[in-house]
C-alpha cells in the first residue's frame, strides 16, 4: 500500500514553522550571550589615561605628563612672565616682568644713569634681568648644548639656584655704547660690572660710589656665589 504524502502546500508551510522556530532560537542566544557581555567585569582594552595603570602619550608643545610615580619637571615654553624681552626694551619699561622685578635699588641707580646718559645721546636696553628658574634652566640647557659641556657653560650661565638673575640683582645692558658708557661711569650710580667676560652684565654695588667697583672675577665659576 502506497504511504500517504502531505500536499505540497502543507509540506511548505512545515518548513516555513521550522525556519521560524530555528530563528527565534538564534534570537534567544544571541540575546542571551550580550546581556552576559554587559556584565562583564573585565577591563577595557585601551584604559583612559586617568587610569594609574597607563601614562599619556607627550603632548606637543606643552608639559610633559609624569607616570606612575614620577616628578617631571614642566619644560613648556617661556616667555614674557618668565622675563623674556624683545628688542627695544628699555630700563624704564615697566610692563616686562624682566625690568620690573628688579631689585628696586638696582632698577632706581639704572634709572638715574640712564637719564645722565641721555645727554650723551646713550640709551641702556635691557637684553635680560630678572628671570623666573624655567628660563634660567632653559638658557642653562641651551649653553650645555652649545658650549659641550656643565663645566663650559658655567662660565657664562648659572644655575637657577645660584642665578644673580633669578634673584632680580643682575641686569644684562645693551648696546655695546650703553655698556661702555657705564664702564666708564657706572660706578659714580652703584653699578659695576661684576665679570670680565661679560661686559654687559652689572650688579648693584653700593659703596662703589666712595671706593669704586671691586675687582672683577674672571667669570662666574671663580664667584663663590654662584658655585654650584
């Protein structure tokens, strides 16, 4: 006896019920397996940088972030607020930190000499003065880098601990006729220059006025203030 088949029309809807069944099944795990994944304790792969575990990356043109445990020092650039000043700047400008953060006995002997000089057709420039410790380190690198070596470049820059700069007590006088106009004359105002390698770097010596400027030192190694 032949075997009864279904009509063409059941058979088709019999497969259609178990495509469905085997979707909705697909469904259910892969439903399952995302609800599992939300409660996931594991960490993120690529932690944010607040994170302790990770450090950032350098930024460009700013301070380098320290990592776990260290103490970078911000090597940023300088500028105005750190005593930086342009060309043209004179001893009476007092809107560059570089003139008025000066010692004020310092900066008033200046003024005086200026406007004496004046008269003899000389203008005193300011090419640095006071400095904050970021700049004075800056120019310190920058002679180690030129001259070759620490010892080399102390003969003309010191370090931010011991800078006469950085105390507000040295000023750097330009032009070169400035310079000469107070070799000649500074110590009747207080100001004398304090190393012969440097013509244009003065200090404030009071007595000078009664016993004249002392002897200069060589440069500023053999200056026992700033001896590292």
């Amino acid at each position: 006896m032949s075997p009864i088949l279904p009509s063409p029309r059941k058979a088709h809807r019999k497969v259609y019920w178990v495509i469905g069944i085997g979707l909705l099944v697909a469904m259910a795990a892969i439903g399952s397996a995302l609800g599992y994944r939300s409660q996931d304790s594991s960490p993120p792969l690529y932690p944010s940088w607040s994170s302790s575990a990770a450090s950032p990356p350098d930024v460009p043109g700013g301070e380098q972030r320290a990592g776990p445990g260290k103490n970078a020092p911000r090597r940023g650039p300088v500028g105005k607020g750190d005593g930086v000043v342009p060309d043209g700047v004179t001893v009476f400008n007092n809107a560059f930190p570089a003139v008025a953060r000066l010692d004020q006995r310092l900066l008033a002997a200046l003024r005086q000499a200026a406007t004496d000089a004046a008269g003899d057709g000389i203008k005193f420039y300011v090419n640095s003065g006071w400095r904050s410790p970021a700049y004075q380190n800056q120019l310190l690198r920058e002679a180690v880098s030129k001259y070759g070596s620490e010892e080399e470049a102390a003969r003309w820059v010191a370090t931010a601990s011991t800078s006469l700069h950085v105390k507000g007590k040295a000023v750097d006088i330009g032009h070169p006729d400035a310079a000469k106009w107070l070799s000649e004359h500074g110590a009747r105002y207080g100001l004398c220059q304090i190393y012969r390698n440097e013509s244009w770097h003065y200090e404030l010596r009071a007595n000078a006025s009664d016993r004249g400027c002392p002897p200069m030192y060589a440069d500023p190694t053999q200056d026992p203030r700033t001896r590292r």
